[in-house]
C-alpha cells in the first residue's frame, strides 16, 4: 500500500509537482538548503522501500540518519563540501537501512540554481550497488581498481545520470520560486549558518535598491508574526506605523547613508502583523565582505515593551500607553541588550566571512565515482 507523503508546501513544491515527482519509480530526496541542517522535503517511494524508513522518520531530516559506524568520513565531507561550494557530487559509500542492513550507495548528487547561480533545493539520486560491487570484486582476475571501469558500473552510472537529468528538468520547470528579482539570494552554506542564530535579526542587502531583506530569522519572524513571504525581499520601514518617531527613523536613515556607513542603536515603536505596537531596541551594523565594501546590514531586535496596568489589572496595549523598559530611551542600553546585539552582530560577521575562507573542494575525489577503497568492503 502507497504511503502517503506529507505535504511539501512548506518547501514551494505544489500539489501538481508533488504527484509528478511521485511518479518517478526510483529512489531520491529533495532538500532545501535554506533551511538549517538541509531537511528532506521530498522523498520518493523507492526511497522508502530501498531503507525502509517512512515519512515521519525521513521528512524534515538531514540524511545522515543513513550513516554508521563504518561510513566513510572522508566521503561524507566529500559531500558537505559539494553543498557549501553549490555543486554536483558523486560518490560511492556505505549507508545502513533501517533494519541496520548494510548498503553500498551510489549517491548522485545536484544542485538546483536560481538566476544568481545559487542552489534553492539538492536533489540526491540512490542506486544500491551492492549487488554489482560483489560481482566486480567476486570475478576472477578483478581488482579493486578495475572494478571501478566494469561495464555494469558505468550503466549504473549513466542510468543515475539520466534519472537526474529527468527530476532536475521538471523541478526547473515546475517549482514555484518566488520572484526573486529584487533582491539576491544568498549561498546555501550562508543561509545554513544563518538559521543557526537564535537571535532575532534581518539581513539587508546593502547593493540593491531600498535595502531588501534577504534573510529574517525565524525569531523575528515569531516576535512580528509576519509570514516570511510578507518580509523577504521588503524594506525594513514596514515595522513603522502611525506613532513612530520621525526622529528616530531620521537618526537609523542618517548612520545607514553616512560614509562610511555607521552603527546605529535606538529603541524605537514598531507594529506588529496584527497592528499591536512593540518597543524595539534595535541596533544596526554594517556587514562588510571580502572586498571590504559593505554588502549586507544586520538588524538586531529586542522587544523591551512595558504593558501598564488598569485599575483592574489589566494591561493595555494601545500605542501611547506602551512604554520601553525604564532607561532604553534613544541609545541608553542595558548591558544585557548591548551583549544580545553585539553577539548576534558578530555571529552575521562570521557567517559571511566564512564564504571566502578555505579551498574549494579539499576532499573532492580523485575520481567522483570512486567505489570503497581495498580491503574496505565487508558484506557481514
């Protein structure tokens, strides 16, 4: 009986996709690298029947949950760096079903980009090869080495191939990407390192027209109750409403547009989605890339409202009667907040940073389809 997959709107895969990609009749994933920790958004019902693991045990999941003991390391930083760098991988390794049966995995590896050249999902092809590698290996006169050039190996290989070509076109074709045109978007392994701040915060782009937000935590999007699509690609000014202080919105416009641009810290009144007012102790930074020049601007949000309190107890809520914390008036700031604001700064300022750092592709095989090493293969 075919299992009934969970649905995928959260990732941007319509109904209509999700039923075509669920015609296909071989095992793969589909992943969203602007989520932390790259979950599986998709998988295919061969996919569930090669590890037998269900939906709720592989949806929403890193699949590392295929790993074990004897999964070679140097295989799977293999295909993190693949990810970080936004590009395609092969490689051959050692994954664990769920019963704990050993499997070799021929895992093809893809990345789906946008117009910025910037991966939006993977989609990960697995053919179990065990079967075959016992052949090259079984066959008389058959090395480790020329098992790697067997006929049947490179059919697998070519088979894989075909089959990502086939997912990879129908998601360019079908998946329903947001415009984009307004605003970039950012590097898988930015956006990986971003969700991990539990701050609230918003990343701007400093080089686009009227400062797009690119990023918001998912904190911020908590503390404002807007949905993400309302935020990404906005301006920040949404916050403000009819008691904003001028002044205020004056003194963040000035340090922004200052040469060179400076920080900023103020409380200021902002409205939330449903139009409640709240205190914002905010602070904004300037995030400067490997060039030096200021690519981003990171926004750092406290909500530090005070709710009087009616005769009978209740607190109000109405715009004039909400008040800040008592001294976070302009830029007077508690060591707490500055500690909250300048962390949050500094862990934005590493995660962009870290884009340039490094080699590209230090543990990138020799040969992409590389099978197990001699002496490595163990069918117990």
């Amino acid at each position: 009986m075919k299992q009934k997959q969970p649905s995928c709107s959260t990732y941007g895969v319509d109904q209509k996709l999700e039923s075509a990609l669920g015609a296909f009749d071989f095992a793969f994933v589909v992943t969203d690298p602007s989520q932390r920790d790259n979950p599986i958004r998709f998988a295919s019902e061969a996919f569930y029947d090669l590890t037998g693991y269900s939906p709720n045990e592989v949806l929403n999941r890193n699949c590392r949950f295929l790993q074990g003991p004897e999964t070679e390391r140097r295989k799977v930083m293999e295909v993190r760096d693949a990810i970080r760098e936004d590009r395609a991988c092969k490689v051959c390794l050692l994954n664990y079903k769920k019963s704990g049966e050993k499997f070799w995995n021929q895992l093809y590896l893809e990345p789906i980009l946008d117009e910025n050249n910037s991966s939006r999902c993977y989609v990960g092809v697995l053919v179990d090869v065990t079967e075959s590698l016992q052949k090259a290996i079984a066959s008389k006169g058959v090395s480790m080495e020329d098992a790697e050039v067997t006929d049947e190996i490179l059919a697998i290989a070519q088979s894989e191939e075909k089959s990502m070509s086939d997912i990879c076109s129908m998601l360019l074709e079908d998946l329903q990407i947001k415009d984009t045109s307004c605003f970039s978007r950012l590097p898988a392994s930015l956006m990986a390192s971003l969700t991990a701040i539990q701050q609230s915060f918003v990343l701007v782009d400093a080089q686009q027209p009227d400062m797009p937000i690119v990023h918001a935590g998912e904190t911020f999007i908590k503390m404002t109750g807007y949905p993400r699509d309302h935020v990404i690609g906005q301006n920040c000014r949404f916050l403000q409403g009819h008691d904003t202080d001028p002044k205020e919105i004056a003194k963040i416009r000035s340090a922004i547009s200052s040469t060179p641009p400076s920080s900023v810290t103020t409380t200021i009144l902002n409205y939330r989605y449903d139009g409640t007012p709240f205190w914002n102790a905010l602070h904004i930074s300037p995030i400067r890339g490997a060039d030096g020049n200021v690519a981003f601007f990171v926004g750092v949000q406290l909500d530090v409202t005070r709710f009087p309190k009616t005769e009978e107890g209740g607190a109000v809520g109405r715009p004039k009667e909400t008040v800040p914390e008592c001294g976070l008036r302009g830029s007077r700031m508690p060591l707490k907040h500055k500690l909250a604001h300048s962390g949050t700064v500094g862990s934005v300022k590493i995660a962009v940073r870290s884009l340039t750092g490094g080699e590209r592709g230090l543990r990138r095989d020799r040969n992409s389809c590389e099978l197990p090493r001699r002496g490595s293969v163990d069918y117990s």
